[in-house]
C-alpha cells in the first residue's frame, strides 16, 4: 500500500509543474494503471491482456469526456437566463452522455470477464473507487500547501 501512494504522490506531485492538461492526465492515466495492476494482483498473463483492454477503455472515456465537455461545458452553464426548452436539452444532454457511458463501461466489462476471473472483474470497480479517492484526497493535500 505505501509503494502505492509513493508511486500516486510522485505522479500527482509533477502536476505542481507547469504542465499541459493532457500530460497531466497522462500521468494520471499511468498511475491509475500501476494502481489497478497491484489492487488486482494480475499475474504477467493477466496483465498482458488486461492493461491493452483497461487502456483502450480510459482512452474511450476520455474521448466521451472531452467530447462532452466541448459541447457542454457544466461549469458555465447559467441557468438562471436558460429557457425550460433549453434546460430539457441540457438534461438529454447529460442522459446521453450517462449512457454513453455505461456502455463502454458494460461492454469492457465483458471483455474483462474474458481475460480475468470474475472476482478480479468486481475489483476493478472498488479500486477505480479507491484511486479516485485517494487521488481527490492528493489533490485536497497540495492546494493546502
């Protein structure tokens, strides 16, 4: 568990640096894979086909979120001055983009269940949980400093 929060804090302490986004979040990325192949314990074959799988998956999702995010981008949206007509399709919106998301997610979970026992598969999901919090919990950290 300490190598694990050694390898986040290294990750997350570069980004004090004056970074692009998207090397940002490539290191994020690349932690989040360290972290999900130790939470796992996959053995070398498992890893093998595992990591090529979880990366594709990251990458679609990051595609959606991006996607998203320049079409709506939530933290300017006003809607104070937005018309009912307009907040309806802010909410199909959102939907869509939820859906869009379960999907992948469905879909690459049975293509985990292919190459992973389905104990494994379940855990996949309680340590993106415990990434995201310990990297929120990181993030907490360096803006006190």
């Amino acid at each position: 568990m300490r190598t694990l929060l050694i390898v986040l804090g290294l990750f997350l302490g570069l980004q004090a640096t004056a970074q692009p986004r998207e090397k940002h979040g490539e290191k994020i990325k690349a932690a989040r894979i360290e972290f999900m192949k130790k939470k796992l314990a996959l053995t070398p074959e498992e890893e093998k086909a595992f990591i090529p799988l979880y990366t594709d998956m990251l990458n679609e999702m990051d595609s959606l979120r991006r996607n998203f995010k320049d079409d709506i981008d939530l933290k300017d949206v006003d809607l104070t001055f937005m018309t009912d007509k307009e907040c309806e399709k802010l909410i199909e919106s959102i939907q869509e983009f939820r859906s869009k998301e379960l999907e992948i997610t469905k879909r690459y979970t049975e293509e985990f269940k292919k190459v992973l026992p389905i104990k494994k598969v379940a855990m996949i999901y309680k340590a993106e949980f415990e990434f995201r919090r310990e990297l929120v919990e990181r993030l907490r950290e360096e803006r006190r400093k």
